[in-house]
C-alpha cells in the first residue's frame, strides 16, 4: 500500500494533497470556510471563533498606507551590465564603485516606475512625470537612484515640495484636482517654468514605461580611488526608443483601459521581449562654474549634451516579473540617500532634502524593519546591532557573531567596525553664513524658451493647447501671471497661450 493511501484509510491526507489543505497562519486546517461559529444556525456569533477572527482582522489589515506621491506603479527585476568604462576611458578614472568597474560585470536590480500624484489605481493615462526608480544590488550594499523620466524637475529647494505636491494633489475641500490651484502655485513659482513646457508637450505622457527616458534628476557626485570628486547626471536611454502620447491619444486608451503601462510591461517581459536601457552619465568638474548661465546644482535646468557629452557606462534588461504585486512592489522602498562607495551626494538642495525624506516615510508606511523584506534586503552581507521594532523578521547577526552581544564596542565577539582602506572623500567648505537664500544664476526662462522653440509644430500646438486647458480654470491674475511668465521665456510661447486662452474663454470650451 503507498504512504498516500494508508493515509486515507487513516483519515489523513496524502503528501501530494496537503499542499493544497487550508491552514489558518497558525497551521491549523481550516475544515469550514463557509460558516463562522455561532450559537445555534441563525446566531448570534460566539467570541471564541479563532479562525473567523483571525480572517477578518488580516484583511482589515490588508493595505500599508499608500506613498504620499507615486502611489501608482509597476516592478521589474533585471539586471545591469557594466561597460568598465565611461565613455572611452576606464570607469575607475572617476568612480571607484566596484559596479561600474569591469566590463561585463552584473549586479542584480529591481526597479519601480510610477506616474506621481494620483493614487494607487488611478489611470496611467494622466499627465504627470514617470517615477523611475532602480535598486542595484551591489556587493558593497545597495544604491538607489530614484528617478523620474523627465530629465529635470518643478523646484529647486525641497522646503517648497509639500506645498507643490498639495498643490497638485485633489482640492482638500471637494477632492478633486483643480487646474486653478495648480495654475496659482506656478503662477508664483517660476522656476517651474522650464518643467511645465515639459510637462504640457507630449512628453507629459508617455506611451508606456518600456519606450521612457529616465533621469536621476539631482546632480551626484563620483569618487575614485585618490578621493578625487566629479559632479555626474545619470541618464536612462531606452533600446526600444522614446515614445509619447499626445492628449487624445492618452484618452483614447483611458477610454478602454487605465491599466495599459501596468500590462505593458508585464506582458512584454512574460512574453521574453525584455525591456532595455543604456546607462549615460554627464560628468562636470566639481567647483561653481561661474562661466555657466545655469547653477550645476539646479535641477530645474538640463546640462547641455553638446558642452558635457552623455557617456555610456552600462545596460539594464528587466527580465522577470514580480511572483507578488504587494510583497515586491508596494513594499519596495527607494530613497536617494542610499548609496555606495565610490558614489557620493552634492551639496544640491532638493537632494538633500530628499535623502531625509523617503526612509523616514518608509518606516512609517512599510514598517520600522521593512529594509528586512526581501525586495529591499541587501544582497550581501549584513550585520546590525538595530534590534526590535514592530515586524521584526530576523536577527542581522551572521553566524559566528555573538548574539548576546548588541552592542558596540565589545570585545565579546560582537559586531566590528570594517576597517577603512580607501581614501575617505572629506570636502571642505569655504568659511559662510548661515542663510535662506535661493542660489543667485536662477535663470528661470531661458532653457524652458529654448526647449520651446525646439518643438515641432505639432508639439506646440498640443503643448498650448494642454496649458491653456488646464490654464482656464484658474483666476484672471493668474492667468495673467502665467502669460507674463511665458511671454518671457519666448515671445511667441506667450503670445499663442494668450490667443489660445482668449478662444478658450470665448467658447467656453477647449477645441
Ligand atoms: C524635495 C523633493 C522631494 C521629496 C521631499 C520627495 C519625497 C518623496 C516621497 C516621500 C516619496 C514616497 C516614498 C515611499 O513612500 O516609498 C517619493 C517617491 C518618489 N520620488 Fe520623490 N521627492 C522629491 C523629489 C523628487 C524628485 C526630484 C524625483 C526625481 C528625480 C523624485 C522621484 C521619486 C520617485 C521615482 C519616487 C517613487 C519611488 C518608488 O517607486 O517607490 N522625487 N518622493
């Protein structure tokens, strides 16, 4: 007789069948699903009903708070592939990140792209920046770089980035967005200017996350072995090239289906078309350059290729889907404060303001041990004396380490500090005050003129006319604000948002 059908006869299932047995998470086999314990047929329920509790009170429990921003988004993993140069010179010329070192050299990555300010289930239709957000696995720890597709961003100074995102986020009184709220806030910050002419062209939405650019935005800095620094930009290129949607395109597809750029990419990597990018990075001496009509460390302007070259240091293929939405994807946790040696950050003042911000939202949206969750673990070796906090999963102590000891120094066979053997990068500052100031070269129109007067026609027709759509619900001085506005980044940029939004006005409606 086999094990299977002795244990039958015996009452109990087979090993082939118990995989399939429900179990409440203490182990036990549920026998009912159906029907709660009650007193009699008809009730009233009895307070001892484990298995009914335990059920009701994990699904009331279902949801960790969504991100405040990005709420909405998709995973993959991959991996990226070192070059071992940066451009036509060995990449240790400027950074000692052993990533970048060899040619050929792999480190695992997950990456999360996301559209921004709606929540969790809203279209992927919307026009809206693309968060693109890549966790490198790297034998010294892990790197983040948060991204988003566009190549520059709204505001220079990361006190002003709860008021934007309010701004852009529902009205709190009767929750929706409103182009009038957004339109006053831009109105009085225009440094916004050179994003928005982004933002309202056709590269506001792309046509899906596989055919987007990515950008790191904020400017970083490497350093090599000799402890020397450069400023660096990090640009994604996609293999499959860029594509955009204009407005009625994106409403066309949000008339059928707000879930495209979700199963886009999942089924692209399902179907083994694996998704690509080239990995560029713009490289900068690391002082003011006082010859530049534009502060290096402002990310509201782009870095022209034609005086600092995109260079190519690596690729990136996505080549496996999440086996979990929530485990993989809503646990992810990315923050621009996590890097590596040979990887640095500069002194630009949203990044720093950002280095602070994700993980300190993290532990509050995910949990105080989320960097214990598989997605965000380090791929290597990790030894902590942090210890406790709620959903603690396991002890950082490797084997051999003494677990009575949490503490350090000790010389019970505890923890150690790791021994420095490169060059520690230690900048130094000139003597200044202590100020709030916003950096002098703002230079607030001229970039946005130029990208304007770089687009094709059709582009600054869709673009005008997505401004002025958005544009008419706000106030006269407003709008009277934002034409001045773009009056000076271009003369023509001004005059056709003034036509277009007289028309508007006129008709009531946009064409
Ligand atoms: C001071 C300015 C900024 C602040 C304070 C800020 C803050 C945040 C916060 C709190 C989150 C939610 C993180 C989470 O819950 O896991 C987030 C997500 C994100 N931010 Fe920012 N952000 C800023 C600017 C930027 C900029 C300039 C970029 C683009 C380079 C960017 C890209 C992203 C991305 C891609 C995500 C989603 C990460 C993911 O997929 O989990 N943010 N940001």
């Amino acid at each position: 007789m086999s094990q299977d059908q002795q244990a039958k006869n015996n009452g109990q299932a087979g090993a082939s069948q118990v995989a399939h047995h429900l179990t409440t998470r203490q182990g036990q086999p549920v026998h009912n699903n159906q029907s709660m314990r009650t007193l009699g047929n008809r009730g009233p329920a009895v307070m001892e009903n484990y298995q009914f509790l335990e059920k009701i009170a994990h699904f009331d429990r279902e949801r960790v708070p969504e991100r405040v921003v990005h709420a909405r988004g998709a995973g993959a993993h991959g991996v990226f592939e070192a070059y071992g140069t940066v451009g036509k010179e060995p990449a240790s010329t400027y950074t000692r990140a052993k990533l970048f070192q060899e040619k050929g050299k792999q480190t695992p990555v997950f990456v999360r792209f996301s559209t921004v300010i709606h929540g969790g289930h809203s279209p992927e239709t919307l026009r809206d920046p693309r968060g693109f957000a890549v966790k490198f696995y790297t034998e010294d720890g892990n790197w983040d770089l948060v991204g988003n597709n566009l190549k520059i961003f709204f505001i220079r100074d990361a006190i002003k980035f709860p008021d934007f995102i309010h701004a852009l986020k529902p009205d709190p009184v009767h929750n929706r967005q409103d182009g009038g709220r957004v339109m006053d806030f831009f109105s009085n910050s225009p440094e916004v200017m050179h994003m928005i002419t982004w933002l309202f062209s056709p590269w506001g939405i792309p046509a899906n996350y596989r055919q987007m650019q990515g950008s790191g935005v904020n400017t970083f800095k490497w350093v090599n072995k000799a402890g020397e620094a450069v400023l660096v930009k990090y640009h994604w290129e996609p293999l499959a090239g860029v594509k955009n949607l204009t407005q009625k395109e994106a409403e066309a597809i949000q008339a059928k289906n707000f879930n495209h750029a979700t199963e886009d990419l999942y089924t692209a990597i399902e179907a083994g078309n694996y998704p690509q990018w080239e990995l560029f990075v713009q490289i900068m001496s690391d002082d003011e350059h006082p010859e530049l009509d534009f502060d290096p460390l402002d990310d509201t302007k782009i870095w022209p290729a034609e005086q600092f070259p995109w260079l190519p240091v690596g690729k990136m293929t996505l080549n496996r889907n999440p086996e979990n939405y929530f485990a993989e994807v809503e646990q992810s946790a990315f923050g621009p404060g996590v890097i590596v040696d040979g990887l640095e950050f500069s002194d630009d003042k949203m990044l720093i303001g950002r280095t602070f911000s994700y993980s300190d939202t993290q532990r509050y949206r995910v949990g105080t041990n989320y960097l214990q969750l598989p997605v965000n673990a380090a791929k290597t070796h990790v030894g902590t004396n942090q210890r406790d906090g709620n959903m603690t999963y396991k002890l950082d102590v490797p084997a051999g380490v003494n677990p009575h000891v949490n503490y350090e120094p000790s010389s019970l066979n505890g923890l150690r500090e790791v021994p420095q053997t490169t060059v520690v990068y230690e900048p130094t500052y000139a003597a200044a005050k202590i100020v709030r100031q916003s950096i002098d070269r703002t230079n607030n129109y001229q970039q946005a003129g130029e990208r304007y007067r770089s687009f094709e026609e059709w582009e600054k027709e869709e673009l005008i006319s997505n401004l002025a759509d958005t544009l008419k619900a706000a106030q006269p001085a407003i709008q009277q604000r934002m034409v001045e506005h773009f009056y000076q980044c271009d003369e023509d940029y001004g005059r056709r948002i003034e036509e277009k939004l007289k028309e508007v006005k006129e008709a009531g409606v946009i064409a």
